[in-house]
C-alpha cells in the first residue's frame, strides 16, 4: 500500500466569495503522500477555485492550509511551485511555433542552461514513461503529447502535490492509460495527486480517495472503488440520476447530406478525403476517431469555415456549399466546434456578447443592423437557464466560467436556435455526470424536434447512447454509417483504426 496515514496537505474552512457567488465554504480535507486523490463535484462546485487557491492563483477569503506541516499561502504561483505544488491545467499554455524544449524552459522559474535542458527533458520523460522529443515543435504533437510537455514540465520542478485538473479529457484510451501508469509512478515515490476529472469510471479504477463538493461545500469523503459511477454522481448532485430518454424519434427525410467532401490538412495536419455522408429529420449519427483524425476540418468545412473546397453540403435540398458561416447559419446549418475558449466563445467578452455572436441572425438581435442588447441579454438569460449554467449572470465575461459550464452555454447557445441540422464535437467534454446527461437529453430532444443531428465524439459509450448509425473517421476517411443497435466495441475498435475492410461512404443523389 502506497499511501501513508501522514497528512502532506490540509485545508481548513477554505471559504471563497465572488460577486453574487459563494464558490467556497468551509472547505476542510486533507491529501496524504503517494495518494492520488480525486475531487468531485458539479460544474460550478467549486473545484476550480480550490486548486487555484492550492496553487497561488487565488487568495481564500477564510480559512488556512497547511503543505508538509507548515502553513502554506502562496501569494501567487510561483510561491506555490517553491513550496512544492506543480499543476497542470486543463487548457494548455504552449506556443505551437517553439519547440518542446523551449517551451518548457518558458513555463519554469529557473531554467538549467539551454545545452542541459534537453537531456533533463530526455531523462524525466524517459524515467515516467511519457516519451518527448525536446527538438520537435509544439504544431506537430498531438493532445496527448502536448500534455506530456505540460507534466514533464511540472515534474522537473519536483512536485510534492501535482494537481491535475481534467487531464484525459482530450485523450485517447491508451494515452489515458499511459498517464496513469505515470500517476502511479508518481504516487510510489511519494508525490501527491490531486485529481479533478468528471470521468467517474477511471476515479473508481484509479483514485484511492475522493472529496465531494456540492455547491461549495465537502459532502463527504469516500473511497471510490467502493461505490458505483452511478451513485458518486448522486453524492455529487445531491439527487439520483435518471437515464436519458431516447424515446418518440421517427426519422424522416435527409435533412444533411454530404459529398465529396475534401479539404486540405488543417494544424492538426489530416485533410479530409472524400468524406460523405446523410443524416435525416429526427436522426443522430455518430463519428467517432481518435484525436486528430480530421474531426476538426471536418466540423470546420460543414460550418462553412472552410468553404469553397471540393464537395457538396445540402440542407434540404439547398446547395449550401460556397457559402461561408453565416449564410449557412440564417439557412439552419449550426455548429459547435470542440474549442469553447477562443473558437466557440471569445474569453474577453460576456455572456451576452458570446450569445449575439451566433445568434443574432437567428435569434433577430441585430435588426438592420442595429444590436437590440435586451434583446441580446434576454437570449443570453435563455441560455443560462434552460441549461443551468452556473454564473452571476449574463454579463459575466466567457473566461470567468468552469469549463463545464461555458460548455453549457456553448452548447445551449446553438440548440435553442431550432436548427434544422446541428454538428457537434466534444459536447460532453469536461463537464460532470448531470451536465453530460443534460446535454445529451437535450441533443435528443432536438432531434425528436425534427432537426438532423452530427454528434462528434471520442466518448464511444456517448456515442453507443446518443446514436441512431455511428461511422469512423480515420486519417481523414469517413466509413460507411452502420446501425448502431448491436453495434459491438471490438467492431468499434476495428473501424477506428481503419482495419476493418471500410468502404467509404458515398451518399447517392
């Protein structure tokens, strides 16, 4: 057994306020040396403030915590790191155009010199087996290996309480796997985790123990293991959660189709070939792949962000393919791409704003081009509450949310237009077990509504839930659309990879 009784951090009454908000109150717990230890809760329960509070980045209003038996107050992060604490956030700070290596070099407080730095990076990643090359530019890694930058940087610093916030949301199954054969690396030398994730599955697998916050406060602290998924989302939300109703659909006529699509690669590096597809009233298809096999050129060419390049997109019959975003969205072709922080919502702007952004064709905002901003603000309120964002209101600034919650309001923001087809990637990502479920009520409802649905995703049991037909993205090839009833995840695994003989789908006339 790894974990000690002996106490490495404690907080005591933490308590936080913000305008209109008590985001902590009276938070006690405590993390113990070589424990990976998970905190649950909400979106807007207060997790994100606590860690920040942990690493410098906020100062608690009440309270006080303790680091190895002395008091511990960072007046900002780097206090923090000198103490011992190293985070890793769950949107990444890297410059695309540098390279591993100095990158790095950026992110830490005291640098080795530049010829030393290379082979420590070497070392480090070698000795937690999370393989780097320091020379290879940011632009070219995946998810999962910019990750790796952030932690190996955290691990040169010689954490002893590593806080990682959501770290395999962006991941595929087997860097998930990879990261927590780190983890448990980590936890046999003594270091500490503390482990935010809404991935209940791998908490009850991985974590030892786990403090829940409801609405600010510690609701108890349990061993995971000894507990179901389902009945850690209720100690979350305080309430049991009801499966989502996939009931009164009835697919009618091809609402989307596609053909021929092709685009050129985007930063990500995977052109879309040839990809084709239809989806009709009342249906959801799934596509599922792996990070970086063209979801993201693909939801960007169907957005009309990259319109122009060879291929066919009709909406009811309606040859939407020169046109560009907006006329696609008057038409009734909406999307939310998987970037909520800077593509699908500005962080600087408010709630408001961000809700006039994309809504104010549909939603009539702007008459003549004038903006109507209570008209804008009552669209906003719409949103927040229909989907339960957690916020003071709607002019707080995008930035200022949980990633959860602006998922919310990213996601509600384009169902409450009433498309008449909707593109999704990511919707689920990040956000807790009742947000999820919600979310996916909601994408369900739309189509019980009439509207063509696309949802995008890595989650495969989310796809298996939500899905009417499920088809494989793979380098940038489409497989032909199967039923997804009976649908097995060895067949799943094998049109992921690509290894299954697929046909590519060509949608008829």
């Amino acid at each position: 057994m790894r974990v000690t009784t002996t106490e490495l951090f404690r907080a005591e009454g933490l308590g936080k306020t913000y305008p209109g908000v008590r985001a902590n109150d009276d938070v006690s717990f405590s993390v113990r040396p070589g424990e990976i230890h998970a905190l649950l809760g909400e979106n807007g329960a207060g997790k994100s403030t606590l860690v920040k509070m942990i690493y410098g980045l906020v100062r608690p209003d009440a309270g006080r915590m303790r680091l190895g038996g002395a008091a511990h107050a960072p007046a900002d992060p780097r206090a923090a790191r000198a103490a011992g604490v190293g985070m890793v956030f769950q949107h990444f700070s890297l410059f695309d155009a540098l390279s591993v290596a100095e990158n790095v070099a950026l992110g830490m407080d005291a640098p080795p010199p530049r010829r030393q730095l290379p082979p420590r990076i070497a070392e480090v990643s070698a000795a937690y087996g999370l393989p780097l090359d320091p020379a290879r530019r940011i632009a070219g890694l995946s998810a999962g290996e910019r990750q790796r930058v952030e932690i190996v940087r955290c691990l040169l610093g010689e954490p002893r309480l590593l806080i990682m916030d959501e770290p395999t949301s962006v991941l595929t199954p087997q860097e998930a796997e990879i990261l927590f054969a780190t983890l448990r690396k980590l936890a046999a030398r003594g270091t500490a985790v503390l482990y935010i994730s809404h991935k209940l599955d791998e908490i009850r697998t991985h974590c030892d123990r786990a403090t829940i916050l409801r609405q600010g406060r510690v609701v108890g602290t349990v061993s995971p293991g000894e507990h179901t998924a389902r009945a850690l989302a209720a100690m979350m939300v305080g309430a049991e959660m009801r499966p989502v109703d996939r009931s009164g659909r009835q697919a009618g006529d091809a609402v989307l189709v596609v053909r021929g699509l092709t685009s050129a690669p985007g930063h990500a590096g995977t052109a879309l070939r040839d990809v084709g597809f239809a989806v009709r009233a009342g249906e959801i298809l799934g596509i599922g792949g792996v990070a970086g096999n063209g979801q993201e050129e693909l939801i960007a060419a169907l957005s009309g962000e990259t319109a122009g390049r060879p291929g066919t997109v009709l909406l009811s019959g309606a040859d939407l393919s020169a046109l560009g975003p907006e006329p696609r969205r008057r038409a009734g072709l909406l999307a939310a791409p998987e970037d909520r922080l800077g593509h699908a919502a500005v962080p600087e702007m408010s709630l408001t704003d961000n809700a006039l952004l994309t809504g104010a064709t549909r939603q009539r905002l702007a008459p003549r081009g004038v903006i109507d901003h209570a008209a804008a603000r009552a669209f906003a309120r719409r949103i927040i509450a229909a989907f339960d964002v957690r916020t003071p209101g709607p002019g707080t600034p995008a930035a200022s949310l949980s990633g959860g919650n602006l998922q919310k309001f990213v996601i509600g923001r384009e169902i409450l237009q009433d498309p008449r087809a909707l593109v999704v990637n990511q919707p689920t990502w990040g956000v807790d077990a009742g947000a999820a479920a919600a979310i996916r009520q909601a994408l369900l409802d739309l189509a019980r509504r009439g509207a063509a649905v696309v949802v995008i995703s890595q989650d495969l049991d989310e796809l298996l839930e939500l899905s009417d037909r499920f088809a494989a993205l793979n380098a940038g090839r489409l497989s032909a659309p199967v039923p997804t009833e009976g649908l097995t995840i060895e067949r799943i695994g094998l049109m992921l990879g690509g290894a299954h003989g697929m046909e590519v789908a060509h949608v008829a006339a």
